[in-house]
C-alpha cells in the first residue's frame, strides 16, 4: 500500500505547475513582500552553493518559467535573462565558498546563502519565504518550507533558475582558472571525468575538502576539522 501511494506522488509530481497559490495565501495572511528561494550546488564536489531570492509582482507570467532541473541549459538562460532584465522582479542571489562549505558543512552553508539572498532583497525587504525544500531552523523571516517547491511556485522556480545558471556561469569561470578538471562541463559534480582529474592532479583551491572524493586524496594535515 504505501509502495503504491509512493508511486502516485511521483507520478503526480510530473504534472506540477507552478502557480502564485503559496504567494497569495502568505499575502493573504498579511505578508507583503513574498519571495521564494531555492539554491543549486549542493551535490558537487567544487565551487560555491549558489542561492536565490525573488519577489514576484501577484500579475506575473513568464512563458516556461518551471523547475530548472526540468529544462535544457538554452531554456535556463533564456528565462534567466529574461528574469534578469524584468525591472518588476526583485532578485537577490548570494553564495556561500567552498571554503565555508568545508568549515559549516553544506547544510548550514546552504541555509548560510539562502540567509544571505533572502537579506539582499532590499526593495522591497522581503518579510516572507517561501523555501523549497525541508524546513530551514533559525532562517531570519517567518517562512514556509515546500517540497517540490520548484515546481510549485513561480517565485521558487524563478529563484531555481537564477541560482543555477548563476552557478553554472561561475563554474565556467573557474575553468578558466583551473582548466585541468572542466569544470565547465561537469560544473564541479564527480563525474568519472572529473574523480580522474582530482586523482592526476590533486585538489584546487575550489575543491571541497570535506567530501570525500577530495578528502581521500587528501594528506592528513589538510583534512577539515570533523563537525
């Protein structure tokens, strides 16, 4: 039974669409300035986490505006610019370094930069979020945590999309520093590619020393600190 109720939930997901409902209803509890979050870059091996901040006007529409995960690099940039360019959304997007990754651990260098996203929207100052996800503990806004939220939310979906392709952007930047782990390809996650860099090369500056394909290549000395 609970296999089959499993089953239908996915099969469910599938058929989101992304709306204003969660928006509406915070604004209809007296919240003014709603913004969603969501953030990319947890998984990979290298780079910074990346998260994103928007505040959507309550009449907006953007053609294809969905889960990033959902669509092709092309889409994302596409919507991205044109998110970018909209002088009626708020966006605020923040990182948190692979340094602070390996010093908080993800989850907290996450939340670290969905804080710092959330606090940069300052025209209006959001005074609600919307986060996908699990629930985050102690984030500075009253807020509400959505599983799937990307593909629930405009303004989530909005920030899903600021915040990969800003990363994605980033990644490619470090490629060019650090060409011999393409970066630009893989955007840091541990690819065979990638796990073959590290082991010919050893760790950058941008690598993640508390994950263990990094750690493991790693002399005892330079090990992070155990949380």
């Amino acid at each position: 039974m609970a296999k089959r109720k499993s089953d239908e939930e996915r099969e469910a997901e599938k058929h989101y669409t992304p709306d204003l409902s969660a928006e509406n209803e915070a604004r209809a509890a007296g919240f003014s300035a709603v913004c969603g979050i969501d953030e990319a870059g947890r998984g990979p091996l290298a780079g910074p986490v990346v998260a994103a901040a928007v505040i959507l006007p309550p009449d907006f529409e953007l053609a294809g505006l969905t889960d990033s995960k959902k669509l092709t690099a092309a889409k994302r940039e596409k919507l991205f610019a044109a998110l970018m360019q909209d002088a009626r959304v708020q966006k605020s997007i923040a990182s948190a370094t692979a340094a602070e990754i390996d010093e908080l651990n993800i989850l907290r260098a996450t939340h670290l930069a969905m804080a710092r996203a959330a606090h940069g929207l300052a025209s209006p100052p959001a005074d609600f979020a919307l986060i996908d996800g699990l629930p985050v503990p102690n984030f500075p806004l009253p807020s509400k945590s959505i599983v799937k939220g990307d593909s629930r939310s405009l303004s989530i979906a909005a920030a899903s999309i600021l915040a990969k392709v800003t990363r994605d952007h980033r990644m490619q930047e470090l490629d060019a520093l650090y060409p011999a782990y393409g970066f630009a390809k893989h955007a840091g996650y541990g690819t065979a590619a990638h796990l073959a860099a590290l082991r010919a090369h050893g760790p950058c500056p941008e690598h993640r020393r508390s994950f263990a394909p990094v750690a493991q290549l790693l002399p005892q000395a330079e090990l992070p600190l155990e949380f």
